[in-house]
C-alpha cells in the first residue's frame, strides 16, 4: 500500500493541507509542502501517491503524485 499510487478527489483545502477521498470512507492528507504547484481546489481529481499510514490514529499521508 505505501508507495502506490491512486486516484483521489480532494473534498477539503486547510491551512493544514488538502484532505483526498481515495476510497469509500477513506481520506488521506497532502501535507502544503506535497501538493502540486498549482493550488488544490474541492472537488479536483488528483493522482497521488500513500506516503505512510499510522493504523493507530486512523490517518494516511498523502503526496501529490510526481509527472500527473
């Protein structure tokens, strides 16, 4: 699971960072210095790429997939 690459749509933009729906139920976070260069907005479809997932606190990190 870390290092794929999937398909997400972005459904909110924090000072925190863009939180990515990549499945039913499941949403990951691109930390500001992982999006792409071009701003996130709600709604975008985005390839991006599991960085981590800490099981015990329920999250995923997320980075904006490279060359997409």
């Amino acid at each position: 699971m870390i290092g794929q690459t999937v398909s997400g749509q972005v459904t909110k933009v924090a000072p925190i960072g863009a939180f990515v729906r990549v499945a039913d139920c499941v949403e990951g976070l691109i930390r500001p210095e992982e999006l792409p260069e071009t701003p996130a907005v709600e709604g975008q479809a985005l390839m991006v790429t599991i960085l981590g997932v800490d099981l015990e606190r329920h999250r995923i990190f997320l980075a904006a997939a490279r060359g997409r």
